[in-house]
C-alpha cells in the first residue's frame, strides 16, 4: 500500500498540558508552502515605530511619480529597501485636539481627542497596536505585545507616564495607558534569558520555581471553588483562568532555531534608563553619557524587537525614540542642544531637523534589513509584517498635522514600492486599513467624526 506524504501545516502547534500551546518553527516537512513565495503574505506580525516632532516636509517629500519616484534627502537612507515601503502623503490628523504635542502622540495610534477633563488627560480609545494585539497576539503568545523606548520620559515628564509621551493603550475600556519598558538590560534577561548560555541552570531553575508555586496555588484554588456558591465560584474561575494565563506566559519560553536566536548584548552600564527623573522642565540638564548611548542602545533595542517576532514571543510591538518633547542631545551628530530647542525652543532650525531625521531614517532601515534578513520558511519576516513609522505632527515651529509623515513598511498584502498620495484625507483612514490587513472588517477607528472609511490604493 502507497502511503500518502505527511505534510505539516506551518500553523502547526504542540499541545500539552492544560492550555499550553508551543507555536512550531518552519520545518522541512512544511516544505510545499516554499512555493507560494509569490503569494501574497497574509499580515501575522504588526510594529509600531515613533519618532518625535515631525520633520521638514519640503526635505522629506519623495519627487517622481507613485511608482517612480526619488527619495528625498531625509529619506534617502531608506533606499536600499525602498521596493518594501509606501510613503503616504496627504493625510491629516484632525483627530488630534488638545495639547499640541500631546494630543498628536496620543491621537497617532488612537485617533482619538486628548481628553482634558478626564482620563488622566489621555486619550478615548484604544490603540490600534492593542486592537491587532487582540486578534494575533494575546492568549496565543508568550507576550501579547511589547513596548519598548529610547531615552524616554525627558524634560517635563520627569522620567514618568504623561499624555507627553503615551502612545499605546489597552484595548478595552477605560483605554487606560501602557508605559513602555526603558531598561535594555531588563528586557533582555526577561525576553531572551532562556537563550542566554550564560544564563545555565539558574533561568532553568527561576523557570521551574514560578511553575510549581503557579501549580501549587492551582490545586488549592480548585478544592476551595467546590465548596462556594455560583457567584464566588464563577469569581474563582476567574482567577484560576488568570494564574493559567500567566503560567502559559512563563512556560511558553523561546527555542533557539535557525530564525530565532538571543540578540547580541552589548555594555549599556554608560546608558541610564531613567536619566529622566532628574531632568529639567527645559531640556538644562543634561545626560551626555546617556546620550552618546543611544545609537548603540536603540540598535539594541530594535535587536530586540525583531527577535521577540522571529522567535513568537509576540506578534506586536512598538518602539519610541524618545518622546514629544525628546529633549536630549545628539553628541553622534555634533548636536548640543535638545530636539525641541532646534524644533521651535530655539527657534526653527531646520538644517539641524534634517539631520536628526535623517539619521532616525538610517535607524528605520537597519530594522527593516535585519526584519528582512530572517527566514520563516520561504519568506521573510518583513514579509510577513505590517511595519508603521509615524510622529506626533508634521510642521515643528507651527505644530500643524497636515501632511503627516507617516511610512508603511513591508508585506501584508500591500502593494509597496509606492509614493501614494492622497486629498488631505484623515488619518484614521489608515488606522482602520491597518486592521484591515489584519482581518478585522470594522470600517472605521477612533472619533468617528474623523473616518470616513479604509484607505484605497494600499493593497
């Protein structure tokens, strides 16, 4: 008798355990989906890149045609993968009233109002990043998003969540907001210390330690459920379902695989992750050792960020340069001053500008090279992502949100390669295409006041 060829789907999981589920690398014997590469690459991962304080628009506009086009100065870096991205011009942000500065960072994601009154000052609803978390990530991951940020939290913020530096938020009311993690050290002993070989046992042991008390506090919950009423039973329930989330969560660590390995740490001992809580309301005091730091910590970080998607321990991330007010120097590009000074503080500079923004567009392709780098069985991880770069307004000394910069990047069913513009439309439009290409139908996102439906010409 012929047996027939066993074939594994890439969807494949291996199950034990209660509600464990250990998500597969590619395997050779998932080989036949080699050959859709000409496929279309339906989106599974989403990240969400910040960078602050807009840019110049007349040094950031492409010139050319949709399809033929040249890269302006500040985006000139980008060319090596300029086949990856689309460049949206002509979207506009009038979902974000408010602060200047805070009701654009808070509206980026959200494409809601600053709420002045109450919330904390926030935002009215949750972050697009959540929405997508919800559907491909939470429940399915070791972690069902992470964020992450650079020399975060500066001048007025004092190194502590405020609507000047918010830009995700949960995905329920009341929409409240998630602070990004700051400590690269931190964040690569908890992602990647089971990878680590200079971990041993002890991550061996840490790991087995929190499972058996999970399993501990499990069986004694269960016998003391059998004795209560309906109410407090379904309260119990509750809470046992929690403590299994969290046991999934820890029980759910990476496997080094050809796609997925620890990231290189670097010395970060001369960068402060919380510099900020002793800034200045100015910018005046200044941090030139955590400075001159950030080059060498963001790479670390977008390392990161790649590697938590290539090795499922997440499907959606975000990553800020620093904040709306990014007051910080640049002693890499011979910068002194703050961001905010050469924005409007110190009056418009936009020479300086340029060249900050330039340098952030060199940072955008090293993410997207090495995204583009790793094999997930016959495509690449770009392919398989929606990769979205924004900030909190377009115009520094007037503080205007027309014509946002805003770039996608990678697979997901678009059509990249592309300068598309559009007639001053609002941004929430594509808000609402980006959970499109996740499939999720809804057709409109945020104040609907501002959404007029999806976006055309993006897929």
């Amino acid at each position: 008798m012929v047996m027939s060829k066993f074939h594994l789907s890439r969807r494949a999981v291996l199950r034990g355990a209660g509600a464990i589920a250990i998500a597969l690398p590619w395997l050779e014997i998932m080989g036949p989906e080699r050959e859709a590469r000409a496929q279309t690459t339906p989106a599974k991962r989403f990240l969400a890149v910040y960078t602050p304080g807009g840019t110049v628009l007349d040094r950031w506009r492409p010139t050319g045609s949709e399809t033929s086009f040249t890269l302006s100065p500040i985006l000139a870096p980008l060319a090596p993968v300029q086949n990856r991205l689309l460049v949206l011009d002509g979207l506009d942000m009038p979902s974000a009233r408010g602060e200047q500065h805070q009701a654009g960072i808070i509206a980026w994601l959200t494409g809601t109002a600053q709420d002045g009154n109450t919330n904390g000052g926030y935002g009215n609803g949750p972050s697009v990043d959540q929405v997508i978390a919800s559907r491909i990530s939470a429940g399915q991951k070791a972690k069902a998003s992470i964020q992450i940020a650079v020399r975060w939290a500066t001048g007025k913020a004092h190194g502590l969540l405020s609507p000047m530096n918010a830009a995700n938020f949960e995905s329920a009311a009341p929409y409240r907001p998630i602070p990004p993690r700051l400590d690269p050290v931190e964040i690569f002993t908890e992602l990647f210390g089971t990878l680590n070989p200079s971990a041993g046992n002890d991550a061996a042991r840490r790991l087995a330690r929190k499972q058996s008390i999970l399993d501990f506090l499990d069986g004694r919950y269960s016998a003391l459920s059998a004795r209560l009423g309906a109410a407090d039973k379904q309260k119990i329930d509750q809470h046992l379902t929690k403590i299994r989330e969290i046991e999934q969560s820890i029980s759910n660590v990476p496997v080094e695989t050809s796609a997925c390995k620890a990231p290189t740490m670097v010395d970060t001992s001369d960068y402060n992750p919380r510099t900020g809580l002793n800034s200045a309301d100015n910018g005046s005091i200044k941090d030139t050792s955590t400075d001159a730091a950030i080059p060498k910590v963001g790479k670390l970080m977008m390392d990161m960020l790649v590697m938590s998607l290539a090795c499922d321990i997440t499907a959606v991330g975000t990553l800020q340069w620093s904040d709306t007010e990014a007051k910080h120097t640049f002693p890499w590009l011979n910068l002194s001053e703050h961001h905010h000074y050469y924005q409007h503080d110190g009056g418009f500079k936009p020479a300086e500008c340029e060249r900050i923004c330039n340098w952030y567009s060199k940072q955008h392709l090293y993410l997207l090279q090495e995204m583009e780098k790793i094999d997930m069985g016959g495509h690449s991880l770009l392919d398989e992502s929606v990769v979205f770069f924004g900030s909190e307004l377009s115009d520094p000394p007037t503080h205007k949100k027309n014509n946002m910069p805003f770039l996608l990047a990678g697979g997901g069913g678009m059509r990249t390669g592309r300068w598309v513009r559009y007639p001053n439309l609002p941004h929430n439009n594509l808000l609402v295409s980006i959970l499109n290409l996740f499939g999720d139908t809804r057709t409109t996102f945020g104040d609907p006041r501002n959404c007029t439906g999806p976006l055309t010409n993006l897929t």
